[in-house]
C-alpha cells in the first residue's frame, strides 16, 4: 500500500486534473481516500483543489472528527457525505466530488442519465440517477445519497454537482470523468438530432460483457440480472432506475420482490 504522503500527493494530483479540466472552480469538490478503518484523508475546505500541496491534506475519523490538520486548515464541509458513502459501501476507498458542467447542468434540470448511447457509458456507469436536493454541509445530502449507494458508482446531486466513488482515487476519479463524457455526448448529439439508443439486446450484451471482465463496483445491470434471468428490465427502462433506487437494500429477496412489484404495475397502466 502507498504511504501515507504519497496517497496525499495523489489527492493532489487529482485535485488539479478536476481543476484544470473545469470540473470545479474557485474552492468548489472535494476528495477522500481511505487509509484504515477509522482514517481518512479528505480535501481541506477553503482551498482551491488546483492549488493544493500535500501539508495542506488533512486526517479524520470514520465519523468526520478531525484527527489531524495543520495550521487553520480544517476537513472539507462535505465530509457527512463522504463517510456515508464508506458505511454504505466497504469496497469503497476513495470518493470524489465535483461539479462537472454537463453532469451538472443534467441534474439542475432534473434529467437523469438513462440513455443507452454508447458502450462504454454502459459498461462502466449504467444509468446515473438524481439524487434529491440537500444543503451543503448537512446530513440532508448523505440521507438522501445513501439509497442509490447500493446500486450505483455515480450519483447526480440535485441542483449540485455529481459524486463518483471506487475501490481507488484512480478509479473513482474515472468514474466522474467517464460521467462527464456521457453527459457532453448526449448533450451535443440531442443539438444534432435524436441520439440513436442502443436496443435492449445490445444492452443486455454490454452487461454481460461487463460480468465476463470480472469489473469492480456496483452496477444496476446486477441486480437486473435477478429479474427473470436478466429479461425482466434493465437500468436503461424507464421504471428501473427509480424501481432499484427505492428498493431496500438488506435483503436481495427485498430488492427483487420491489422491482418486480414496481414493474408490473407499469405493465398494468
């Protein structure tokens, strides 16, 4: 494992590639990696995340309780919202948070990102959905981020930005990249005309592909392939995103019985 400095250089690092790419500005998103069960290193709130040298890294508990900080450097404001996301999640050890224009501009006004329009957006994110408004800094966003946490690697925020979380700083940063792409693409190819979607059974392929390379994380194409053998929805219908995001997540007996419920009465209507 890296040492303790060099996983803060690699805050850094990405730190400044969200900055330059425009993901951020000012001292806009933060970033978490995780060191140990109960140490985290997180972003310092107040600082521009382009312009951040690794002292300026701070420590803190699986609560958010600073454990170490120099000078008046303090722990980011969203630190609630990274820590639910390691509760929820114990694959998780890194956890981004931006404001990528596209991304967000999908999530201001609303629209998830459900369309199936390129292999690889399907393969590494699925759909993305909205998670409802929170204010900043309070246990509103964490609460309401924590039900797709189950199904998902990347969550729209409401009015906010996008959140993205892995097994590494790497991955997760590539998460929110990924999600960016997804979100210019279908932004342009909807000037041009109607974005050409792939079919369910290109879909369904893509998800198996995604099995057969063995891929880290969570994906709503997993909890789809529970329903009939994979023929009964998949995250790019329209009733699945809200039918896995409103499903508990203790039991896959629960899960099941509340996609099949919700999709079933939409067959009904």
């Amino acid at each position: 494992m890296p040492s303790e400095f060099e996983i803060k250089k690699q805050i850094c690092e990405i730190g400044k590639r969200i900055y330059d790419k425009g993901f951020i500005a000012a001292n806009d998103g933060n970033i978490s990696v995780k060191i140990s069960p109960n140490e985290f290193l997180c972003t310092p709130t107040g600082v521009s995340k382009g312009f951040m040298t690794p002292d300026m890294i701070c420590k803190v508990d699986a609560n958010g309780n600073t454990l170490q900080a120099k000078g008046n450097y303090r722990p980011s404001s969203e630190i609630k919202m990274h820590m639910r996301v390691y509760k929820e999640r114990p694959d998780v050890n890194s956890v981004v948070h931006a404001h990528p224009p596209y991304a967000t501009s999908y999530a201001i006004v609303g629209i998830p990102l459900t369309e199936p329009i390129m292999p690889e957006a399907v393969i590494m994110l699925g759909c993305v959905p909205i998670a409802e408004y929170g204010t900043p800094s309070t246990d509103e966003i964490p609460n309401n981020v924590a039900k797709y946490l189950q199904h998902y690697d990347a969550v729209l925020l409401e009015n906010h930005g996008a959140l993205s979380y892995a097994g590494d700083l790497l991955q997760a940063y590539h998460k929110m990249e990924s999600l960016e792409f997804y979100a210019q693409l279908l932004f342009i190819s909807n000037q041009i005309g109607k974005p050409q979607e792939l079919d369910k059974q290109k879909v369904t392929r893509l998800y198996q592909l995604r099995k057969d390379m063995g891929l880290p994380g969570k994906h709503p194409a997993d909890i789809c392939a529970r329903i009939n053998g994979g023929r009964g929805c998949n995250c790019h219908t329209p009733s699945a995103p809200e039918a896995i995001a409103s499903a508990p997540a203790t039991t896959d007996a629960a899960v099941v019985e509340a996609v099949v419920r919700k999709v079933l009465a939409n067959f009904s209507k």
